[in-house]
C-alpha cells in the first residue's frame, strides 16, 4: 500500500523574495472566529476540511500541490478569514478572487513569531521602495500542517503583502 503525501516539501527559492501579480485569482473563502488573533484550532481543521471537500467534489484543485496556497488573513482580532486557491468557480463555497501585485517573503518560525516577520517584512519593503495597500494587511500560508513541520523540521510560512 502506497503511503499518501501530506504535505509536499516546501521549495523556500520559488516564494521568497518574488513578486506575484494576481488579476482576479480564484480562492474559496471561510470565516473563523479568533481571540486575539488566536485561532481556535478545532475550528481551523473543520473549515479546511469542509473547504477541501468542496473542492475535491468539484475538482477545482491544482494538479500541482506545491502551487495550492491556503491563505489566513485577519482583518480584526476576533476574526480570521482563510482562503483556498482553486482553478474554478466552487459550488457550495463563497468564492472570491484576488487581485493585485504581492510581494513574498518566507519565514522560519512558530506562530508567536509572526509579529516579528511582520517587522521585517514592513522594513523589507520600505528598503526596496515599495508601501504596504491600504486596503490591506498579510496574508499568511503555512508550508506544513503541524505534523509536517515536525517531519520536516522547520515550520516555513510565506508573508503575502498586497503593494501599491
């Protein structure tokens, strides 16, 4: 019996430091509630699962797995909304599209760390000339489930900033 992959290995030189021009990529969106920014974990596996299964059903996923992004954006500290990259219109799911040039960054480091990439992340793009979107704060993928990280050994995340 073949054993199924989790998460793929993560590739650092395909995220870090590009640009990503998207004109009206296709996610599929969730809300969840937060504390604080902190997210209720039980609740984070219930919509991504749900999520996936909209997805897997309508077969609107990418055949490349490295390229699918699941996105966390917290537009206040009691919410967090997540989206899935898809290549289609999802029936069931509230679908969304973004848009905009993005610049990436990949960091190494748990949870609490975020707060200090977000730092570096606002002196990196001042440094290269660039402003933060108004109308917009990061946008966060995790490379690796929990179990992954650990296999794995690191806990990659990529910082999305939509620029001016």
């Amino acid at each position: 019996m073949k054993k199924e992959e989790c998460c793929p290995k993560f590739n650092t030189k395909k995220w870090d430091k590009k640009t990503f021009v998207w004109k009206d990529k296709l996610f599929i969106k969730e809300t969840i509630p937060t504390f604080f920014h902190i997210p209720f974990p039980p609740m984070i596996g219930k919509k991504i699962t749900k999520m996936m299964k909209l997805i897997g059903t309508s077969k609107k996923m990418s055949s490349k797995k490295d390229e699918v992004l699941v996105l966390f954006r917290d537009p206040s500290a009691f919410k967090s909304h997540i989206y899935i990259s898809v290549t289609g219109k999802v029936n069931g799911a509230n679908n969304v599209k973004l848009s905009g040039t993005f610049i990436a960054r990949v960091y190494d480091g748990g949870y609490n760390s975020i707060p200090k990439f977000v730092k570096d992340m606002n002196n990196y793009l001042e440094k290269e000339g660039h402003k933060i979107s108004k109308d917009s704060d990061y946008y966060i993928h995790y490379a690796y489930c929990p179990k992954c990280a650990k296999k794995f050994e690191n806990n990659y995340m990529i910082l999305f900033a939509k620029v001016e």
